[in-house]
C-alpha cells in the first residue's frame, strides 16, 4: 500500500478515536507496514493536524506507548465560530419569558452541536476526565458532542425518577429564576465514587440548575473539574451562585421592550492556553 493511501486510512481511524491510545503495532498490522515507515506516516500526520488547526498527535513511548489525537480548535478558527454563533443568537425573535433564549434549533443542528463540543473538549482534553454530567434536556446534545472528543461517557441527571433508572440519588435546588423548589436524580450505578467529571449546560441564567448539579455530584463523592455552558445570561442583580464555569457566548443585554438582544464572546478564551 502506498504511504499516501496509509495515510487516509490512519488519518480517519484517528479522527474517529479522539484522545484513544493507539499503538504503533496495531497501525503496522492494520496496513502491513514497518513501524518505521509507521512512525513516518505519524509524524507527517501530525504537522497536518496542527496545519489544519484541529489538534495534535501527543506520543507516548515505551511498549504500552503509541499516539494519541487531543482535539484543540486553533483559535482563529474557534474565535470565527463563536463570532457567527454569537450573531446567530442576537436574532430578537429568540428573546422569551424570563430572560431565556429560543436555542433549540442550534442545539438540533448536528455541525453546529459538534463544533461546540470541539470547542469544549479543546479546554478540558487535559483534565483526565472520567464523564461528562448534563441535565436533561437539552443540555444533552452538548454533553454526547463533549464526550465524543474526550473519549468518556455521558451522564444524564433527571428531574424525576423514573422506574427504569434503577435506585437514585435525589436533590431539591432552587431553579434560580423561577424560584421554584425543584428536584434532580441520578441513578447510584452512573458514576464510581471520587470520579472526575465536567458540568455541560445549554444556558445558565442564575445558575441554580449548575448548582443543583454540583450539590448532586457531592453525594458521589464526584469531583466537578470544569463547567461548560454554551451561553450564559446577564447576571442582573448578582445572583449568580456559579462563579467558575466556561462560557463561550455572553448574553450581554438582554431589551424585552425594544425586543434587542446583544451577545459577545463569553469567557471562552481565558480558559484556553493558545
Ligand atoms: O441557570 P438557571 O436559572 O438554573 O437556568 C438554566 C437552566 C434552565 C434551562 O433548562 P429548562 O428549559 O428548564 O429544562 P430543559 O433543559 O429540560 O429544557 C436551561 O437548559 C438550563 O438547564
């Protein structure tokens, strides 16, 4: 097979297994070719990669070592998505009841949900996470595309018990805005005690949902490393109870009267190296 064919299979095989550790006998079998001329192949890959501004090829030596694709967004390429989501989200006609933003037809459009979980997985490759954890529901696109690139499982928190999650775990939170006294579950067979996870969220206003969370992980002994939301809200009278969380879109004002929206960037770019 020549080096240019290898190199599509290997490319795509790598594409498709973000952040797996892939040996180098396994490429030399799948393609009948010397480890060297392997290694070779890897390395031209790699320039490719960091060329393209989708990440890098991380090597681990030694006989359990081999490569491994970590998902970075370039920043150029990062800042240009998030300037054209921000704009998408400025469209008046999304303003509804209490501050919220209409983003359902964002969160179905399968491109746009997988960019924004590059994004994410960009920040968090290097936390060794063990899950991701979302709240249905529509956080639960965002967390499915995260964990892809982190190559972990996603956990979904309920807001009632169901017969077929087995026996769970349940908190009562403030729904910040609403004020209301609600409930989050979580079925005790989702998570080892003291794993590492990450919070994905569509939108926080008051971030009681957030902290409802985090209060639900505590009963698992879960270590929350990062919280990611695709867009937060004003913080109006300082409300907020989640202060360590990842935006990328900031919904900066929010007219109801005049029917304006402004967005920006959110914290995105202070929470990743360049
Ligand atoms: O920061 P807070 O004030 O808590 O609000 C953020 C919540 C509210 C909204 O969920 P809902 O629309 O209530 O529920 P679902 O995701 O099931 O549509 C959104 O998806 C966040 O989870």
């Amino acid at each position: 097979m020549k080096r240019s064919d290898r190199l599509i299979g290997m490319t795509e095989y790598v594409l498709e297994h973000p952040m797996e550790l892939i040996s180098l006998p396994f490429f030399s079998e799948r393609y009948q070719a010397a480890k060297s001329s392997i290694s070779e192949d890897l390395t031209i890959m790699n320039q490719m990669l960091q060329h393209e501004g989708i990440g890098r090829l991380e090597s681990i030596s030694g006989a359990a070592g081999g490569v491994r694709y970590i998902p970075k967004v370039r920043t150029d390429k990062s800042r240009q998505f998030l300037s054209v989501l921000a704009e998408r989200l400025e469209d008046p006609a999304r303003i509804l009841p209490g501050g919220y933003l209409f983003m359902s037809d964002l969160l179905g459009e399968p491109q746009t949900v997988r960019e924004i979980g590059r994004l994410f997985a960009s920040a968090f490759t290097g936390l060794k996470l063990d899950a991701v954890v979302t709240v249905a529901t529509k956080g639960i696109p965002l967390a499915y595309a995260v964990a892809s690139f982190l190559n972990v499982p996603v956990v979904i928190v309920r807001r009632d018990p169901k017969i077929t999650e087995g026996s769970t775990v349940s908190i009562n939170y403030v729904s910040g805005s609403s004020k209301k006294i609600q409930t989050m579950v979580l079925t005790k067979r989702s998570l080892k005690q003291g794993a590492k996870v990450c919070i994905i969220d569509d939108f926080m206003k008051a971030g009681g949902t957030i902290d409802g969370m985090r209060s639900l992980l505590k009963e698992f002994e879960a270590e929350v490393k990062a919280i990611g939301v695709l867009a937060e809200a004003e913080d109006e009278e300082d409300e907020r109870v989640v202060t360590d969380y990842v935006s990328l879109i900031q919904i900066s004002h929010v007219d109801v009267k005049n029917q304006k929206i402004e967005t920006t960037i959110g914290n995105y770019f202070d929470h990743i190296q360049s």
